[in-house]
C-alpha cells in the first residue's frame, strides 16, 4: 500500500465516504481512514448514520409503525388479524441485515471507485500529513496532498444521568434493548429522542420525555411544533417540558429520575432511561499541536464557507463542523471539498437545507420559520394546506397534520416550508428543488400535481399563500 496519496479522508460516516468516493471518482489518488471495526476485526464503514444512528433508528421506527397498524388500523380497512405481537429479537435482527448490507455496500463502493480503506484513528500532523494508529497500537503517516477531516459526532453526556449501557444509555443503546421496557424515560425531546421514545412507545412502553427547554421544538416553526406536540401527545408520548434533570439512581434494577420544574422537585421511577440531549463534535485527539487547525470553544473545527480550514490544503465537513448535524449536510459538504480539491468552482446553498424528524406523521422543515422572518423584519405572507382535506390523505387513513408554505410579500419568493404529515421527508423535498431555484409560490401554484397524491397539499399550500386555494375556504388576506 503506497503511504502518499492526493486525499487522506479521516472517517466514513456520509461526510467522509462520499468526499472519498467523489475525489476518487476526480482521479485523485484517495485513502479512507477508519477506526471503527466489526466483530471480525475488518474496518467497519458507514461512521454513525449507518451503524448506529439514521439507518437502525429508522429501521426500528419502520417496524414498529407497522406493528401499530395491524394492531390498531387494520380492521378499520376491513383487514382482520389476531392480536399482533412483537419479536423483538426479529427486529434486531432485521435491523442489524439492513445495517450490514449499506455497509458493505459501501465497501464495494470504495473498492469499485479504488478508495483505499484504512484500518485505525487519524490525527492531523502539520505538512499535511495523517497519523495512523491502529487497533494493536501501531502508528504510520501516511503524507497527502489534501486532507478532508470527517470525524462526525458523538453523544452528549450530562452528570445527572451517567451512562452505565445497561439501565442508563444513549441513543446507541436505546437500539438495542433486547425487550420492550415496560417504563421508559427520555431525556431530550429532540430529533433522536422523539425518534427512539415513538419507537418504543409503539410498541408498549409508557415512554416519559423530560425537556428542559419551555418550548417543543424551539427549532421549529411554531405552528407546525404545536400541531406536532397534540399528535404525539394523542399517540400517549408524555412530554414534560420546563424539567430539569438533577439525577438518576439505579437501584433494584430500576432508573429513578429526579427533576425539578417550576412547581419544585420531584421523581419518576423507570426500567430503562435514554440520555438523547443532543451530540458534539468528534474532535479530541484529533489534531496534532502544530497541524494549524483551529478549534472554537464549542469543539467544532473552525472552516470557511468551503470548509477550508486555517491550514493549507486541510478541509472539515459533516458534523464536526458549523451547522445543523444532517448526513445529508455532510455529504453534500463532501462532494464540495472534493470537486474543490480537483479545480472545480463547486459551491453550496446553505439556505436549503432540510431537517426531518422521523416520527409518524414526519415533521420536516427547509428555509425561515415565521418567527424567523418576524424577528428579521421580513415582510412575508403564508399558505396553510391540512392533510384532513387531501383526499389521498384520507384515502390512505393518515390525515393529521398540515403543510406551512411561506413567501415574500412583495417577490413572492418562497422563503421557507414547514410540514408536519404523512410522507413529510419527501414533501419538502419537492419544495426544496422549488428554492434551489429562486421559484415563487406561484410557481409551485401553477404547477400541476398529480391526483390523488400527499403533493396536492404542498399545491393547496402555495395556492393558499395568496388565498386562492380550491380544497380548503381560504383566509382572507390582510390589505
């Protein structure tokens, strides 16, 4: 193996696979530097989204959504069944196949594109150079042209509730109880823990979500998070905002919570508590002291607008630095890096980015929420579509929610879209090709949709914007 190549990529988790499989694909001669390995000892890829993070977790969410259909949807279309029940060692196990086979996916990817995988954990060194230490202790240096640092992310953890991966765990463990906890606490009422609390819910626990936040899905817009928190509260999620967890004590086998909130302290006792706070940047021992990487003071890896870092010819994508922590973010941050390193005058829009909370009906958002463009001063007008009036909605029995369309007043230039909904993920996405583009909401509203589908409502919604909406009576508009 030659220990000189024109891109060193340390991690591969969707920033760093993809950045390697597109210099590769440039002819830049690539290398993959990988610390994570399987149970036989091979350099296992695919980083967290795909071994213990995006891909399990909706797996997990998959099956136990349609667990709750045959147990309480299926008669309602006629179709009858004895009481389902739950294996849950069949899930994992369906789970841990759908894992295998991206990750080997990946492999085949890197081996067919010719990106060297390599076993072991990088560190920058100044030049640029990678050192590589691998799992018996050896270390070598590997030299490069460039180097694309894709560390990713890891749990946040918090004094009050330490991890002991067995009563107390993170959102690694919560994929792996080996049966359903009969009480369960979270806490985080974020992405992952909305995402594994639904999972479990689903299928039977009394699931508890303590937040410490006054508000539900501050990052969200308004409208959508309140309609969001009465659906999940009907689905029995019991979301306690404003609590404050001061502790957790396992004793007897069991969790007890304590947490105070504005009326005083108080506790919960539970079979199993998830810590789901959120994540920080993989940065520690990551870079050498003369690498000319800066840190700021929240761990994340200083970059510009190119994820370029202060040292020459180092980049930085994915999770490790600014911005929302999205694969798609990082994968996206990769290709640029790469196509950058090649002489292309690549480029990203980080105004389209979309966010998607994987619970059942999907919350997903691109562009300014209205409290957004309120405190910005921006003059803006909105179109509101719910799903009770779509009839493929209807047909399909999955109804609750609404899509949020918003616009500038006076270009009429979408600004932002909110939606909380059956198929919310792939919704937004036709809305987020509409803003690459500089569409308007007219644009979207003269566009024709097919019939019956979900995208009649993201339709409705621009049509809405300017009151003229078919399938709901229309607001009239402020002059």
């Amino acid at each position: 193996m030659s220990d000189k190549f024109d891109v060193v990529v340390i991690g591969s988790g969707p920033a760093g696979y993809v950045a390697a499989i597109k210099a590769a694909q440039l002819g830049l001669n690539t290398a993959c530097v990988e610390q994570w390995l399987d149970d036989k000892g091979a350099v296992k890829l695919g980083g967290t989204c795909l071994n213990v993070g995006c891909i399990p977790s909706k797996a997990l969410l998959d099956t136990s959504h349609k667990y709750v259909e045959a147990r309480d949807h299926f008669a309602e279309h006629g179709i009858k069944v004895k009481a389902p029940a739950i294996d849950v060692g069949a899930m994992l196990k369906r789970k841990d196949k759908i894992v295998g086979q991206l990750t080997g996916g990946i492999a085949g990817l890197f081996k067919h594109n010719g990106v060297t995988p390599i076993e072991g954990r990088g560190k920058v060194l100044s030049g640029p150079r990678v050192e590589v230490t691998n799992s018996k202790g050896e270390t070598s240096v590997l030299e490069a042209s460039n180097v694309i640092i894709a560390a990713g992310s890891v749990p946040v953890e918090i004094p009050p509730a330490p991890i002991d991966n067995e009563y107390i765990v993170d959102s690694t463990g919560a994929l792996e109880f080996s049966e359903v906890p009969g009480r369960l606490g979270v806490i985080g009422a974020g992405v992952i823990g909305l995402e594994l609390g639904s999972v479990w819910g689903r299928l039977g626990s009394e699931v508890v979500v303590l937040e410490a936040l006054d508000e539900f899905l501050p990052m969200m817009d308004v409208q959508i998070a309140k309609e969001a928190g009465k659906i999940f509260k009907k689905q029995g999620l019991d979301i306690r905002l404003g609590t404050r967890v001061t502790g957790a004590e396992v004793k007897d086998g069991k969790v007890t919570v304590t947490y105070a909130t504005s009326d005083g302290d108080h506790q919960e006792v539970f079979d199993k508590l998830i810590v789901a706070v959120g994540r920080r940047p993989r940065s520690e021992e990551l870079l050498a002291s003369d690498s000319g990487v800066s840190l700021d003071e929240r761990g994340f890896i200083y970059v510009d607008d190119y994820c370029a870092t202060e040292a020459p010819h180092v980049y930085a994508v994915g999770d490790v630095v600014r911005g929302p922590m999205l694969a798609h973010k990082g994968s996206e941050e990769g290709v640029m890096v790469a196509e950058r390193i090649a002489g292309k005058p690549a480029q990203m829009n980080y105004d389209v980015i979309p966010s998607v909370i994987y619970t059942h009906p999907e919350v997903a958002a691109v562009g300014k929420t209205e409290q957004q463009l309120k405190s910005e001063g921006v003059e803006y007008k909105s179109g509101v579509f719910p799903f009770v009036a779509s009839g493929r909605a209807l047909a399909s029995g999955d109804s609750d929610g609404m899509v949020k369309m918003l616009a500038d007043t006076e270009t009429d230039r979408i600004l932002g879209c909110h939606i909380v909904g059956p198929s919310a993920a792939d919704l937004v996405q036709q809305v987020v090709i509409a803003m690459e583009f500089g569409s308007s909401a007219e644009d979207l509203a003269l566009t024709v949709f097919g019939h019956p589908t979900l995208s009649e409502a993201v339709h409705e919604a621009a049509l809405a914007v300017d009151g003229h909406a078919i399938h709901i009576a229309n607001r009239k508009k402020r002059k």
